[in-house]
C-alpha cells in the first residue's frame, strides 16, 4: 500500500493521509513521538519517496522529523485488511516454526493436506497474504496444534457497563 499524499490538518490535530486506493484516513498528532506545539510548528509534511512513498515525513520549526509509515496509518484506523493480513502473518509465522520443529516429513503434511507442494510452500510464504486462514488453520491441525481465538477488549476501552452507565449519565 502506498501513500498519494499528506496533509496536516491543525484544527484537528491530524494528519489526513490519502492512500493509493483512494481512501482517506486520519493520524492524530497524538500518536507522534515528535510532536507539534506552540513552541514546535509542523513546517513541512511529505510523502518520502526515499521510503518507497509507504511512509510520510513530517518536520518541526525546531528541526526535529520523523516518519510514519502507512502501516501505523492502517493499524491506528484498524484497518480490516490490514488487521486480517496480520492475522495471516502471525499463523504463518507459526507455521513455519511447526513445520521445522515436526517429526513429520514436508512429503507427508502435504499428503494430508492434500495439495501440491508449490501450493504448501506458499502457504508458508509469509509475504503471500492470498491464502486463507482456512488453510494455514488446516495446516497447523495436522500438525497436532490447537489455535485458539480470544476476543478481548482493548487497553482502556470501556466495558459494556460503563458504555451503558455514560449514556444514561448523558441522557439525564
């Protein structure tokens, strides 16, 4: 994913990033690790081609800068294509550490998957995100795991009951 271009938007203290898909998300100054002020103007924002335009610049009347790449952009706006990829990226990664760690010839698991063996070696291909959690959930069965799905919430966000008690808070 590539970034088309960048704007700082002060009145609302964020970056508008525009990607190559035409999408149009948000990054909050909040977020930077080098952030503008009264006394730190944003003086230049830019998409940094010598970061292959996956990533923007952006640097302060101090002369401090740093750089964000689309990653952060995708991950901060949770993404669901991003987050699905990650997904994918951790069970591969998995994966492969089973697959090298198993008493089981690579002959074998691909008997049991029933595929060929390109199709096995691109399932392990951490940088193909064209494959299915289905699959990589098959793989790893035969190799005697147990994949677990925990939904929890995230770090600070509000329980149901505190979502419930604000709003009747809020309606009296």
């Amino acid at each position: 994913m590539k970034i088309s271009s960048v704007v700082p938007n002060n009145r609302r203290k964020a970056f508008e990033v525009t990607l190559s898909d035409g999408r149009t998300l948000d990054y909050p100054y909040a977020r930077l690790s080098v952030q503008p002020g009264r006394s730190r103007r944003l003086d230049q924002v830019f998409v940094d081609a010598e970061l292959g335009n996956e990533a923007f610049t952006y640097r302060l009347s101090s002369g401090e800068e740093n750089s964000i790449h689309v990653e952060q952009v995708l991950e901060y706006n949770s993404d669901p294509d991003y987050l699905k990829d990650m997904v994918l990226y951790e069970l591969t990664l998995e994966a492969q550490q089973r697959v090298a760690r198993s008493a089981l010839s690579k002959r074998e698991i691909i008997r049991r998957l029933g595929t060929s063996a390109t199709q096995f070696y691109r399932l392990l291909d951490q940088t193909n995100y064209s494959k299915s959690i289905g699959q990589l959930l098959a793989l790893l069965e035969i190799l005697d795991c147990e994949v677990e799905l925990i939904v929890r919430d995230k770090p600070g966000a509000l329980s149901p009951e505190d979502r419930s008690r604000r709003k009747k808070r809020a309606g009296s």
